[in-house]
C-alpha cells in the first residue's frame, strides 16, 4: 500500500474552500483512492505562530504502485492540480510504501 500526502499553503479562504471540496469528491471520481482524508490547518488553536505551516493538507492510500502512478496521469488528478496552481503559495508532497 502507498500513502500519498500534500500540504497547501494558499492565500485566500474562499479558494482553500473551494479546494477543499475538490478533494473531498476524489474517491466518487477515483475508486483506486482510498482511505481520504482532507482538512484545513488549526493555527488558530495553537499558542505560537510559525511561518513553517501550511492552510490545507490531506492525505488518500493506493494498493498499488500503479494506482498512485495511475492518479497521477488521472484527468481528475490533472483538474485538481491546475487548479491549485493558479492558487497555490507552495507545496510540499511525500509518497511512501505502508508497514
């Protein structure tokens, strides 16, 4: 099994919305993604602030080496990205093999 995780940093809230709900539809797009799991930072809460956060992560499992490679030459994989492009302040992604 792999599990696949990004974090966002991105300015506006009305966009971190909207991206938010893109991802929350992959798995009724994508029936190889499981496992999804999608939220926004809770920097609120904490007691200090630190330029090192990010506004969203999430993170989804593939059972296969050639489901993660198939998401990511996906349409839906490819709308989700190009959308966060012409939003996005960084990124940082990490792929790894589960157990």
């Amino acid at each position: 099994m792999y599990r696949h995780i990004v974090l966002f940093r991105i300015a506006k809230e009305e966009d971190r919305a909207r991206l938010i709900e893109m991802i929350k539809e992959l798995p009724n797009k994508l029936d190889f993604l499981h496992d999804l799991e999608v939220g926004k930072d809770v920097k609120h809460l904490r007691q200090y602030q630190s330029d090192n956060t990010f506004d969203i992560g999430f993170s989804c499992s593939f059972d296969t080496l050639e489901d993660l490679q198939r998401y990511y030459a996906h349409p839906v994989h490819i709308e989700l990205r190009t959308a966060l492009r012409a939003v996005r302040q960084d990124t940082a992604m990490v792929d790894w093999v589960v157990g």
